[in-house]
C-alpha cells in the first residue's frame, strides 16, 4: 500500500499536485512536466484503450482528492428543481441565484411561454432535420428577419448552438492564406473556430486596441483576409472594448471586425440593443455580428447577422448549419417573442442596470477584488486561487446564494473568482444579503487554515 503523508495523499500524488499548483502559477514548465519516456511507460502499463489514461484525468481525480481533503463538497452539476432565474431551488431549498444568464427575467415571461406552446401545437418540438434537408418553418424565418433588423444588417442565420456559431463560422469563411487577431480572453468558441480555419492566429492583450494595431501594422500586408474578433460584454470579467476605436482600426487596415455581442444584447446599452448603443456607434460599421438565443433571449442557439453574402455563404458552406438539425421550432419562437418584448420595455434594461451597479458599489465598498467590471450585469469576486473559489462558493451556498466558481483552466490559478450574474427580476433586498454573505464568508475563510493546508497552494496575488 501506497504510503500517505498528513494531507491525506499518497506520496506521489502529492509531488504530482505540488508540480499541477507549480505549473499553474506561471513556474517553469521544465520543473513540473515529467519525463516524455515515464508518461509512456504509465500509459503502456495502463494501456491506449484506458479512458483514465486520457490527458488531464490524472488531474481531474487529483483535484477532487484534494478538495475531499479540505472539506470541499463539488461545486457544479447541482440538480435544480425550478426554472433559471433570480431564485432557484436545490434540494427542496430555496436559494438567491447569481448562476442564470436570464438577464431580463424572460425565461418565464406569459408570453415568451405561449410563444413556444404554440409552436409545439402547430410544428412539434423538433426541426427533424437541417434547414437544407427538412427545409424551414415560419419561426425561422421571423427570428432571423428581426434579429437582422435589430443590428441593421441585410440578413441573419440562427444556428442549433451559440458555441458552435462561432466555430462554424470562423472556420467557414478563413483559410491558411488569412489571419485571426482576437482579444487575449475571446471565448473557447472563438479560439476553436480560429484553430479549425487553419488561418495564422495572434491575440493581443485583454482590451489593449494600441497592441491590436501594432499587431497589424507588422502583419497585414502577409495575408490575404484578416478578422479581428472580440466579445460585446466578457463574461468572465464584465467589461467591454472601445468599439469605435476597434472600427477606426478594422477600417485603417482593411479587415472584417467581428462581435461575439451574446453577453450585451439586452444588457449594454440605454435600450439594452448591446455593444453598438452603449458607443452609439452605427451597427453597420461592423462586419459581422454574432450572438447566442440562451441569455436574454431565453432560448438556445446562435446567429449570425451581417451581409446577404455572408449569410448566403454559411448557409451553403457552414458545417454547423449544413450538417446539423435546424434550430428547434418552439426555440426560435421565444427568441423572437424575447427580442420583441426586449424592444417594448426598456424599463427592464434599466432596471438591471441599477441593481448591477447597486451589487458593485456594496462589493466593492466591503474591499472585495471586482477585477474590471463595469457593473453591466456581470460582476466576478476575484479571489486569488482555485481552492479559495471553490471554499467560498460553499460557504455562500450554505447561506442560499447560489453561485459558482470559476477556476483553472478556464481562468489562471491567480485569477479564480465567483462570477455572479445578474437579472432584473433581482430585488435589492436579495442583492444586500448576497453581498452581506460574500463579506462574511470572505471573513471565515481568511480565518480559517482549511483553505491552505497543502504545500504549494499558495494564495497567490489577485490579478
């Protein structure tokens, strides 16, 4: 039997996870990565066909080793009894919940609802097949036409998944002659799209326009098509780019400029119409606008607004719309009773910008770390390392808030955080005692030895 030392892990394991931390915390990668031949002898005696010998399981089972040993129960995959929105309920227990992209609170609306049963009464639930096979329905059409409206664009095509819309899509209309420059914290969508196009990729610092610009002044004159490629509203961070000076720069150096705006539409903006009201910039002046159906619009899927061309384009020569079944009936009627409802009462919009500044004052006079969000309903609470994270998302679901960690690898180990979202359907009575909770928490944990007994998790400083 394998010997264990006093943090309740075998030896190994723990030189292992002492390496992982290392590894995370920007050391050096020649002092934590073992030898290629030792990784190969563990895999033969393990064997190829062994699902445990994938890459990264090693470490998936050594972090839930190492949360048992402090007393961290899994964070994620909670079973939720209700629909998303303000409240939740887990466990017969109701709880504030900071976990839903329901924005406007019109996942439960009369009638965003009946908008989908009667879409299931007249077409089922199902498209049964792609648009180009099974053809389309009216909801198709009458979705893409207003969404194409909204961003003032000739047309829009609305795919079966938001993550897949941006695969699709970048890696449809860009090749090996062309170059990809995306923000340094684009979206895993973006980055896998980019990968797919073959196209030469480089990002530039997190909303640093002047390096965007260096970037291009070096390189342009390499490559046939360039895309420049940044989100409306981060989603880890909740700040936005200069979009007028994005323009400025796209027009100077003859490239297409693409938004992912699926965080701001409904949220930026007096109206919440997204990025391009918040500047009151044209829409027009960019390329390509994306955007996904399962925030504000409480559906499912993606689109894709821009030129006929472009447009025609995907709809012939996407992978993710050509192969895949159509957006469901029932879906695309929500979203176009959601955007309709969005556009008929922008009180919803101000409202949620109230309590999302309201949350942001409160956190931040209690000194906790908000990183740079601009309080546009996407407020993350930074604090310093996975096992951190993960402690104070338990103890503030001990106290009903619901809401949850983001760590390594989705963010660096010295940036781990809670990201709370908010909603319009939000009180300020529930935003208090949220914010009340995360002080006392913050309190309990800094007190307590539970979250740092391991050698090598330091705290780390706060990004």
């Amino acid at each position: 039997m394998k010997p264990r030392n006093r943090f309740g892990l075998h030896d190994n394991d723990r030189r292992l996870l002492d390496k992982i931390v290392l590894s995370r915390l920007n050391s050096q990668s020649t002092a934590v990565s073992p030898p290629a031949s030792h990784a190969y002898d563990e895999v033969a005696r393990g064997g190829w066909t062994d699902f445990q010998n994938l890459p990264g399981y090693h470490e998936l089972a050594l972090q839930r080793s190492m949360a048992a040993v402090v007393g961290l129960d899994n964070p994620f995959f909670h079973l939720h009894e209700t629909a998303a929105g303000a409240t939740t309920l887990i466990g017969g227990r109701q709880f504030i919940n900071f976990s839903s992209y329901d924005y406007l609170g019109l996942n439960q609306h009369p009638e965003v609802r009946a908008a989908a049963h009667a879409a299931i009464d007249a077409f089922g639930v199902s498209a049964s097949a792609s648009r180009v096979v099974a053809g389309e329905r009216p909801g198709h059409r009458a979705l893409e036409r207003a969404l194409a409206k909204h961003y003032s664009q000739d047309d829009c095509i609305a795919f079966v998944s938001g993550h897949a819309t941006n695969v699709s899509t970048i890696s449809a209309i860009l090749g090996p002659k062309d170059l990809i420059v995306h923000d340094s914290l684009a979206h895993n969508s973006i980055l896998a799209g980019a990968a797919l196009s073959r196209a030469e990729r480089r990002s530039f610092p997190h909303n640093d326009c002047d390096a965007l610009d260096a970037i291009l002044i070096s390189l342009r004159g390499q490559f046939e098509r360039v895309l420049i490629v940044v989100e409306g509203l981060y989603s880890m961070d909740g700040d936005v780019p200069d979009l007028p000076r994005l323009v400025e720069i796209k027009r100077r150096h003859d490239a297409w400029l693409m938004v992912d705006d699926a965080h701001g539409l409904g949220v930026l903006g007096s109206s919440g119409y997204g990025l391009f009201e918040h500047f009151g910039t044209d829409p027009r002046d960019v390329d390509i606008w994306m955007g996904t159906l399962s925030k504000t619009l409480a559906g499912c899927g993606g689109f894709i607004a821009g030129a006929t061309a472009l447009v025609e384009y995907l709809k012939c020569m996407s992978g993710g719309f050509v192969y895949s079944v159509g957006l469901s009936p029932p879906l695309a009627a929500a979203a176009a009773t959601a955007l309709a409802i969005l556009h008929r009462e922008p009180e919803r919009v101000e409202r949620l910008r109230r309590l999302s500044r309201m949350f942001l004052d409160a956190a931040k006079s209690q000194g906790l770390n908000t990183g740079t969000s601009a309080g546009h309903a996407i407020i993350p609470i930074i604090v310093g390392n996975s096992v951190r994270a993960v402690a104070l998302s338990q103890k503030l679901f001990q106290q009903g808030v619901n809401a949850q960690p983001i760590i390594h690898p989705a963010v660096p180990e010295r940036s781990a955080r809670l990201r709370f979202f908010l909603t319009a359907e939000h009180s300020a009575g529930q935003i208090s005692d949220a914010v009340s909770a995360i002080g006392r928490a913050m309190k309990e944990i800094g007190e307590s030895a539970s979250t740092s007994p391991i050698p090598g998790l330091a705290m780390g400083g706060q990004e």
